[in-house]
C-alpha cells in the first residue's frame, strides 16, 4: 500500500495543485491591475502632452515600458 493509498481522498492531491484556484484568481487580478495602470498612463500621456511632442513622447513612453517588460521577464 502506498502512501497515497492511506490518506484521506481529500489529502491525495498535492498541496500546490489545491492552491491553483487562488493563483489564477490573484494572476487574474493583477493582470487586470497592470491593463488599467498602462490603460491609464498612456491616456495621461496623450492628453497632457503637447501636440508638436507628443509621438516622440508616446515612442519614448513605450520604448521605456516594453525595454521593462523585456528587462524583468526572466525575473
């Protein structure tokens, strides 16, 4: 008789497989969080900056943020 064979049904299952639901949940919530941050300042970039400026302050403004995004990946 194994191991598993001797526990409750309800302990067979590894102890990260039952914490999957709450990390989709909190991945599904901070996913939700970073659109909106990004949603956000792009939309303060474009109305706050002057019109003579403003692609090469959108083109920097996304230069930035995706070179982060590449820069923290393998973080």
């Amino acid at each position: 008789m194994t191991v598993d064979e001797r526990l409750d049904p309800q302990q067979r299952c590894p102890a990260p497989a039952r914490r999957v639901g709450g990390y989709g949940l909190l991945l599904g919530a901070v996913g939700v969080g970073a659109v909106g941050r990004a949603s956000t300042l792009n939309t303060a970039l474009q109305t706050r900056l002057l019109g003579w400026v403003r692609a090469r302050g959108l083109a920097v403004y996304l230069l930035v943020f995706q070179g982060g995004q590449a820069l923290a990946a393998p973080v």
